[in-house]
C-alpha cells in the first residue's frame, strides 16, 4: 500500500495471526498474534489486541496485551488498558490510563 493509507480493523471483525504492512492501522476490534508495522497504529476505543507489536507509533484508547517496540512514541490514553512491556525513545500516559509492566525508554529503540 502507498504511504499514507488506512486500513480499519473493524468493531466485530478478529484477525488471528501477523499483520504486517506500511499503511496505518486503526484497530476496532480484536487482533491476537503479532503486529510490525512502518507506520502507525492505533488501538481504538473498544479495539482489543493481544499481540507482540513493533510500529513507528503507537496510539491505545482500548486494550492492549503484549510487548511493544515503537520507534517515535507511545501514548496510553485516558481509558486505556495496557499490560507488557514497552520499550521507545517517549512514552506518554494519561491520568486515566491504566498500564502494568515495565518501560524502556532506550534511544536505540529507533
């Protein structure tokens, strides 16, 4: 896909297994797996995913349960539910953001 395009994983709709790609992807309903994108993804207001995730960004409102690589930043948004570890160069957690593991904000990460 061209930079730039937006794939939406659909309230309703589950995807088991690796999704890859180069397009941005915005999560409304269940991913489980792994997930390596170039660019971003965001996991919406009632998206879940249980998966290992490496993206340039990483947006969560919903729910979230494995590790994850960013190379730019994560932002855990009020309402978010995190669990796993996180590793990227900047980390934002909202006041109402719930998250358990640990944080590595190593400048390698990128």
């Amino acid at each position: 896909m061209p930079q730039g395009d937006t794939c939406t994983i659909g309230a309703g709709v589950t995807v088991n297994g690796r999704l890859t790609g180069s397009a941005e992807v915005n999560v409304l309903g269940r991913v489980e797996g792994s997930i390596v994108l170039e660019n971003q993804l965001v996991v919406d207001q009632g998206g879940e995913v249980v998966a290992e995730v490496e993206a340039r960004t990483l947006t969560v409102r919903g729910k979230l349960n494995g590790d994850v690589v960013a190379h730019e930043v994560v932002t855990l948004e009020a309402g978010s539910i995190v669990t796993g570890n996180i590793r990227a160069p900047r980390i934002i957690i909202e006041e109402g953001a719930r998250f358990k593991g640990n944080i590595d904000m190593d400048v390698q990460a990128g």
